[in-house]
C-alpha cells in the first residue's frame, strides 16, 4: 500500500515533449510495483528513504536524493525497503524528443540512476503540475512547460549515479554533434565547452584520450571537411566557402586550410577540376 496522489493527463495531439501522469507518494515497507512495462517514460525521484530498482540483470539501490529512469517498453520492478520505505514524486511523459532529453542527461538503459540536491525545486514542480487538473489549452500549456523546466533543473544540478568512460563518451558524442550541427556558425571550443557545461581543459583532455586530436584541430578538421566538399562540387567563391564553414575571414581560411590540406583552397580546386576531367575522358 503507498499514501499517493496521482494526475493521470488524457491523450490530446502530438508533442515533442508531454507530460503523460505525475504524482506523489509515502510508500508503505516493502510496497512494490511489478515486473511490468511501461508504454511511456517514467522518473521516480526520492524525497526520504530507500528501496530497490530491478532492470534487466541488474540492481541498483536508491535512497534520498536519487532517482531511476524507466524506459517505455522495457520490464522493471521496485521496491521500498523494509525498515525506510521510499517517500518520491514522478513523472511519465513521452514525445519525439523525449529519448534525446534524457541522454543529453546521461540517463540510458546503463546509466538509469542520477543524483539530485534539490528535492524541493523538483517536488514544488510536480505540485504544480498536480494543480492544472483540467484538460484546457492553458492548462496543457502549463503542464508541459513545468516538465520542461523539472528537466532543466535536473539537467543543471544533477550528478550521475556512476562515472565512468561511457560518461566520457557521452561528452564525446555530444561534442561531435554539436560541432557537426554548429560548424557553420563560427563557433570556437569554448562554446563546444560551455555547450557541454564542462570547462575547456577537461574538454581538450577528453578529445586526446579518446580521440587523439583537440578539440581545436578536430573543428578545424571538420570545417576544411566540408570545405573540400564544396571547392570540388561547387563554383561558388572561396569566400563565400569560406564564410559557410565558419570562417569570417578568408585569408584565415587560406591559412588554416593549408596548414591542415596541406595546399591553398585555389590549388585544391584546381586539382579536383583535373581528377574530375581525367575521369570523365575515361
């Protein structure tokens, strides 16, 4: 048995991110919930107490200040403790983006557990969420901009459960779909850090020891990248090329891409014009 309070939201139309049902529990000693799957997200946070998490072969053991990911579709089971059962709040929720949110977290099938200090921020989010009972437009408005922000909170605060090299990795991969999505926009590697929330020498330490290059010459490498691209498919100018792939200034561009090519943009153009007339006679 559990002392619970739930907001159960009826289906209306697509969302890149909704709030499916939230709520509020004082669990009873050993109070569970499963095996079972779940057809959306779910996040348990734990306000006092403790309990156990079964997911797969594994088991975590939660406690205050801790809170565990359910997947969609994948067979769970929890447990409040015997002598300190769990008191939590929780949110299901769903939509497009969803599965993005919570990796940017670092919150996978591997990682499902996270450390968070700021219990009360998160419970007053959840009350309020409990408050816009009614199906109106406001009140959906409302509800899906208070799971918005529950996630920035916890994006914000929160420590992982355990670090590890997938923690690394998670940099990594952010790092480079940043640079990939950004290039163009003349960002510098302070930006990749700040976009990461993690300062730039942790940064450069991270891009040597996974993918021996800093983080400086792996952006120049990606911009000249797409560069050769367009000097070898295009006719447009190279400032104008230049201008595309980040770079304000042409004689900047010149230099990096000798530098890293190892000729002028000019000279590899040209070259290409050459190969691409070589095959075609063929």
């Amino acid at each position: 048995m559990e002392d619970a309070s739930v907001l159960k939201v009826k289906e209306r139309g697509p969302w890149d991110l909704k709030l499916n049902f939230c709520g509020y529990a004082k669990t009873q000693p050993l109070h569970s919930f499963g095996p079972a799957v779940r057809p959306h997200y779910l996040l348990h946070y734990v306000l006092s107490g403790e309990g156990n998490y079964y997911v797969g072969n594994k088991q975590y053991h939660v406690k205050e200040q801790q809170g565990f990911l359910i997947e969609p579709d994948v067979l769970t089971f929890y447990q409040a403790d015997a002598e300190n059962p769990w008191e939590y709040i929780w949110v299901g929720f769903s939509g497009s983006i969803a599965s993005d949110i919570m990796s940017g977290m670092g919150l996978t099938s591997d990682f499902p557990v996270f450390n968070h200090e700021n219990s009360s921020e998160l419970k007053n989010l959840v009350d309020q969420m409990m408050e816009c009972r009614t199906m109106s437009t406001s009140n959906e408005l409302k509800r899906n901009g208070l799971l918005y922000l529950f996630f920035s909170i916890l994006a914000r605060d929160h420590v992982s459960y355990r670090l590890s090299g997938n923690n690394e990795n998670i940099y990594i991969s952010k790092a480079v779909e940043f640079i990939r999505n950004n290039y163009h926009a003349g960002i510098k590697v302070m930006d990749i850090a700040n976009y990461l929330c993690i300062n730039r020498s942790y940064l450069y330490t991270l891009f040597q020891k996974h993918l021996d290059i800093t983080p400086q010459k792996y952006l120049h490498t990606f911009r000249l990248t797409k560069a050769c691209e367009l000097l070898g498919l295009t006719d447009y100018p190279i400032g104008s090329i230049a201008l595309s792939c980040g770079y304000s200034d042409p004689m900047v561009f010149s230099r990096i891409f000798r530098q890293i090519i190892g000729k002028t943009p000019s000279d590899y153009r040209k070259e290409m014009y050459q190969q691409n007339e070589t095959h075609d006679k063929k």
